[in-house]
C-alpha cells in the first residue's frame, strides 16, 4: 500500500457535503453559492459547491492521523456554518432534506451538468442527497479494485452505522437512510460489482459509456469505486453524519478494513463473491432499520443484531486500530454512538419532543455547526 509504514497507515481523506436551509423557515433554499463564497476565504478549495444549487461540500487534506482528520472536519464545519449564519441561512448534516423543497433542485450549470440533465432526466429531481465520502490511499488502480472487493461485505453495515435521512419532503420515510433508497436508482450507483482484475474494470466500464449509463468516469457512481481524481479507494455510502467524530470513525474504521483487505489481496485472496442479490437486500434492510434492527450478514445469509454486526467488525479492525494509535478514539466514538443511537434516531426524537419537524432542522444545524465546534469531547450530546 502506498507511502505508509505499520505506524501511520495509508493516508486518508474525507468529504462531506451539507445541505442550506433558510434559518427561519428551515426549508432548504438555493444559496449554497453564497455560503460556499464567504467560506472560501478560510478554506479555499476545501469547500466547494455540488450538483444542486443546495449543496455545500467541504473536503479534508490527505493526512495520516484520525486526530488531525477530526480536527480538519470540525474546522470545516464551524466556517461554513459561520459563513451560512452570516447570510441568514444555516447548513445541516443530514442525507436528505428533512421539510419540502428539495425536490426538483435547481441543479448547476455548466457543459458537464447539462449533458448530465439531458442523460438523467427525471432521476435530477432527487439529486439534493448529501453523502460522506472517505478515501483510502492506494499504490495503483487494481489494488484498489482489489481491496474495494473485500470492502463490499462491510457496506450494509456502513450503512446502517451512518443512518441519518428519515424525513423527505415533509414526511417519515419509514426507514433510517431514505437517501440509500434513492441513490441506487441511478444506472450506475449503489452496491459496486466485484472485479477481478484492471483490466475486467476497463471492459464493464467501456460498455456502460457505451450504452450511455453514465456522462463520464467521474459519473460512475459506486458506492466503492477507485477516485477518478485521487490515488484512492472510495467509500461513498454513508449519509453524512450528524456529528464530526462520527465522520471519523467511519474514516478510521474503512481505513482499517482497507489495510486489512490489502493484506488479504497480498496473499492472494481476491475478495469473496457475494451474490448481488443478496447484497441488494441486505442494503434495504439496513437502509430500513438502521442500528435499531437486524442486518442481514451476507457472508451466511442470516439476520443478525446490527448492533452486534458492529462491534464484531470493529473487532476484526483492532489490531490495525492499535497500530495507528486510533484504537482509543475509535471505542469512544463508538460507544458514543451506540448510546445514542444513529442520526435517522436523533432526527426523530428531536421532531417527537414537540412534535414538530423544525426541531428536527434544528437539532442538525446545532450539531453541524457551533454546538459542534464546542463539543469535540462529546460529540453526541
């Protein structure tokens, strides 16, 4: 694996994108131009604008310490938090828009975006989704193809640890990442297949701009996939996480799974064949129930506390959790987060205090932006 020692690990990097809502009427509004403006005279290319003119990204530097990483998130989060508060706006974490409005987003323009609208047509309507996104260096393409085979198994699980988007439009999905429901309608989203080889990638890949699935390569849209800008594998499952440490934790432990699939490819194992069906199913029912329900395992195809799915992957990643120093972080954020619950519970319990969903709005914008910057020993209060 690329510029690491058992030590530091292979470097990491993240990205988490926000949604803008309007601080009176808590509806997402399309002003994430403004906000991106302001914060970029302390983040520079940090932040940036998405897809829907109601989206904020913001980025890490590639760093070896989770440390430094949480730091970086949190930095992030309070500046552009400020800068949405200095325009009478806020910016939330959370995958979907909890009031109405974000259907039928103004989407940016540019040539790459209109051929984008001319290919995707209706499925633009519920582009306003908001995601993390965690790179893990690679030394070449193939090892991240590879290493990405192994992930696969954990991406049911990712998503029920990062559950955060009951609401859309208004109303309660009835499931705990509604954005999981709706991304995979795309052609070229949701659970990656698995690839045996650089070459085996290159061919499906050539076939789908062929059939014109996707607008270009930075439009494949897998939830593992090698970075088509970064010496990367990317995870891009999770909801954008309510809280910063829980960016980081998920970081720390793909991170781990990485380093822990590199050394299986280094022996020779290619990553178990899990059969697409089952990983399509064992997605709704993580997507449905969160941590609060049953995974289905799709190494035996049984159902299984998702809470104990957790922790025994957390388990599987100790030994490389101690060897980069993140092992004690990593069990205080979890056990935060298991006492707490996900984001998708937080939202709801905010919402039934009075029973209405601008508490929902909120309770994010507090944990998103200064709340969250005073906070960083108790992310989940």
């Amino acid at each position: 694996m690329a510029r690491h020692d058992a030590e530091s690990g292979p470097r990491i990097g993240v990205e988490e994108e926000f949604l803008v809502v309007d601080a009176v009427t808590r509806s997402v509004v399309p002003r994430a131009a403004d906000v991106v403006a302001r914060a970029a005279e302390q983040l520079g290319p940090r932040v940036s604008g998405e897809i829907t003119e109601l989206q904020v990204e913001t980025r890490t530097s590639p760093v070896w310490s989770v440390k430094e990483l949480v730091d970086q998130l949190v930095e992030a989060r309070r500046v552009v938090a400020r800068a949405a508060t200095a325009d009478g706006l806020r910016v939330v974490a959370s995958g979907t828009s909890v009031l109405p409005g974000a259907a039928h987003p103004p989407v940016t323009r540019g040539p790459r975006q209109d051929r984008g609208t001319a290919t995707f047509r209706g499925l633009h309507d519920e582009l306003a989704i908001c995601a993390l996104h965690v790179h893990v260096e690679m030394p070449d393409r193939e090892r991240a193809l590879l290493v990405g085979n192994h992930l696969r198994a954990y991406l049911p699980l990712l998503v029920a640890m990062t559950a955060n988007s009951p609401y859309w439009e208004g109303r309660d999905s009835g499931y705990a990442s509604w954005r999981t429901m709706i991304w995979p309608r795309w052609p070229v989203a949701g659970p990656p297949p698995r690839f045996d080889s650089e070459a085996h990638y290159d061919r499906v890949v050539a076939m789908l701009v062929d059939a014109g699935a996707v607008v270009d390569t930075g439009t494949l849209f897998w939830d593992i996939r090698p970075s088509a800008r970064y010496p990367t594998v990317e995870v891009r499952v999770a909801d954008v996480p309510v809280t910063a440490a829980e960016s980081a934790l998920v970081a720390a432990l793909v991170r781990a799974w990485a380093v822990r699939a590199d050394e299986a490819v280094t022996r020779g194992d290619t990553g178990p064949d899990i059969p697409a069906e089952l990983l399509r199913a064992a997605y709704w029912r993580a997507a449905r129930d969160g941590l609060d329900g049953e995974l289905l395992d799709v190494a035996t195809g049984r159902l299984r506390p998702a809470r104990e799915a957790l922790t025994d992957a957390v388990a599987q990643a100790l030994p490389r959790l101690r060897s980069t120093g993140d092992a004690e972080l990593v069990d205080g954020w979890l056990r935060s987060l298991l006492v707490a619950g996900s984001g998708a519970a937080r939202q709801r319990a905010a919402a039934a205090r009075r029973g209405v969903l601008t508490d929902a709005v909120d309770f994010l914008a507090a944990a998103t932006g200064e709340v969250e910057a005073a906070r960083q020993e108790s992310f989940f209060a």
